[in-house]
C-alpha cells in the first residue's frame, strides 16, 4: 500500500480540504463501495438511495444528479456509489479539460447505456462544450458540426442514454440552464464530530492502524468537519507513531503528533493563526481588505480567502464586513489576548483597505 514520508510532506498543507499531490491512490483506498458504507450526510444518501432505487425499479437510469459542496466532503466518492449502485461503467474527466465541444462529443460518443458520467469542478466547463452538454443531458443528442464559415454543417448524432454526475465546490457559479438539467441535487454539509470519528476509525482499519477511541475523536474534533483532512491528519499520527513512540496511536500520541504539525485545539494551523495574529496585532482587529492581510501573512489573497477564511468564520472567528475583514472576540480570546474596551463597534470607516 501507498505510504507518504514525513519528510515529503508539507506541514503548511496540512488541513487544506484540496487533494495533495500523492494523495488519490490512498484516498482511493478509503473510498465506501455502496451507499450503506458511506458515513455522514444522510438527508443527501437518504434521497440519492430514493432516486436510484426508483430508477432501478423502472429500468432506466437515473436523472442526472449534481452534488455541491466544499472540497474533501465525499463527491466524488458518492459519485462512484452512483455507478456501482447502478453496475454500471463510470468515465471520469472534469470541468477544466472539457475545453472544446469536441472533447465533450468524443466522450459522450463512447457512452454505453447506463453509464455514468463524472464531471468533477463542472462550473468550470468551458462554454462551448456546455451549451452542447444542455442537448446531450435532455435529448441525449448531440450535434457535430463539420466544416466551416458558409459551408459548415450539422451531423445530430444519437447518444446512449447516460447519467450525468456533476460536482462543484460553487454552485453559485453554475449557469442556471445547466443546473436546471439536473433532476437531483445534493447539498453535502460539513459533518459532526461524531460522523468524523466514525470515518477515522473505519480508515484505520482499511490501513491496518491501531488507533483507540479517545485519539480517533481528537483526531476527528480538529479535522475542521472534512472527511479528507480527518483521513489525512490520521496519516500523520500514524507516521508520528512509527517514529517516535511505539506505532499504536493513543490519544497523548496524537496531541504531540498534532503539536508537531501545528494543528491546535480548535483545527487551526500556522497560516490560520498568522492571519488572526496579522489581523490582531497588526490592524487592531480590523476592518482590514483582504490583499492587504495576505501581504501580512506573505501569502497569496486566494489562498487567504478561499483556503483559511471559509473555516475562520464558521469557527467564529472572522467576520465578512462590506468594509473589510473584522476579528470577532472569539479570536482575540484564542490567541490569549483581551479586546479593547468597546471592541466590536461596526460604525467606524474601514481602517485599511
């Protein structure tokens, strides 16, 4: 089986819900089979069991289904319970390398009845192959043109009737005719501590670790509610083990192996606790503009926003301001420090932008 080095790994990657670059052989490993295998969401497994059971009633495949969500919550997981609940084929591509109709046409063209087509990050199809995915998903058509300027000409050509399987971490970016195609979507949710657990403990048995129940619920409580860091941060007690204490994982293991990648008790990491300390100790809290807190924290605005926000304001910790980033009290209690009197004020101009 697969194995990662300590020395391979970046610390400061840590909890990124975004798969690493070695990571999908192991997550492949850990993926359930069947719906029943899966942990966590049920209001989505629930109705996705309901559409797929009527479809295999009927005889027919199912409508398409669209799964929105933060990275590392199981879409493309659930997409291939889909085609394995159905035994049928799955091809697998996504949004970025569908630049031309062409590709797409190839693609569909190659379908079998029953198959499942997953497009993962579908938002971001190129236009050209997403106006031909409209006819395809509804008339299960699609039409070719050959040649070009006056003389060109359109070859409808029959497709088999397919299951379209998209993914997004955007829904809002998705254009409505293309969501509107969709017969079935699933929000997927952050999961409860609990369901984590569960997911960590069902992975160390996959790897053959030794884990007890204390450090699987420590492991879960900092995984920030995503499956992948969970599974990932579970590696990382494991090679922490190996190393320096005996290979069984216990939950004073995991507190030092967590201490080693900076993963505190919260789920926060370095460049989690630089862009509060930034935003603390450099800007009083805020207002601040969000290119200025990256230049702060040497980091890119992108990665700020997209990488450590999203989970600092479900934390409590920073609020989205139409002027600016604000530390919460929250935050200003975690680094151990108090909030000047009045902290908290919303009626001042924005101090940085």
């Amino acid at each position: 089986m697969h194995d990662e080095s300590v020395t391979d790994f970046d610390p400061d990657e840590t909890l990124s819900a975004l798969p690493q670059t070695g990571e999908r052989e192991v997550e492949t490993s850990l993926r359930p089979r069947k719906l029943a295998e899966f942990v966590g969401q049920p209001r989505v497994r629930e109705q996705l069991e309901l559409v797929l059971e009527s479809a295999r009633r009927r005889g027919v495949p199912p409508d398409h289904v669209l799964l929105s969500g933060p990275p590392g919550l199981g879409k493309t997981s659930l997409a291939m319970i889909v085609a394995a609940e159905l035994d049928a084929a799955i091809r697998i591509t996504s949004g970025p390398a569908l630049e031309r109709a062409g590709d797409l046409a190839a693609m569909l063209s190659n379908l079998a009845e029953g198959d499942v087509l997953f497009i993962d990050e579908i938002h971001r199809i190129a236009r050209p192959a997403e106006e031909m995915l409209y006819l395809a998903m509804e008339d299960f058509r699609v039409d070719v043109v050959v040649g070009k300027g006056p003389g060109a000409t359109s070859i409808p050509l029959e497709i088999a009737p397919f299951t379209l399987v998209g993914a997004t971490t955007r829904s809002g970016a998705l254009t409505g005719p293309l969501r509107d195609r969709f017969g079935f979507t699933g929000q997927m949710e952050f999961y409860a501590d609990d369901e984590l657990d569960e997911v960590v403990t069902r992975a160390a048995k996959i790897l053959g670790i030794e884990v007890d129940g204390r450090a699987s619920a420590e492991i879960a409580r900092r995984s920030r509610g995503t499956p992948r860091i969970a599974n990932r941060l579970l590696r990382r007690v494991r090679d922490y083990a190996e190393v320096r204490a005996d290979g069984r994982i216990t939950y004073e293991v995991t507190r030092a192996a967590l201490a080693v990648y900076d993963v505190d008790e919260l789920g926060l990491d370095r460049l989690d606790r630089a862009v509060l300390s930034a935003l603390v100790g450099s800007f009083g809290g805020g207002p601040v503009g969000i290119s200025t807190l990256a230049v702060a924290v040497g980091e890119e605005a992108t990665t700020v926003e997209e990488v450590c926000e999203p989970y600092l304001v479900r934390a409590g910790m920073l609020a989205r301001t139409p002027r600016g980033r604000v530390a919460t009290a929250t935050a200003w209690e975690h680094l151990g420090l108090a909030p000047p009197p009045g902290y908290g004020r919303m009626d001042q101009p924005p101090l940085f932008d």
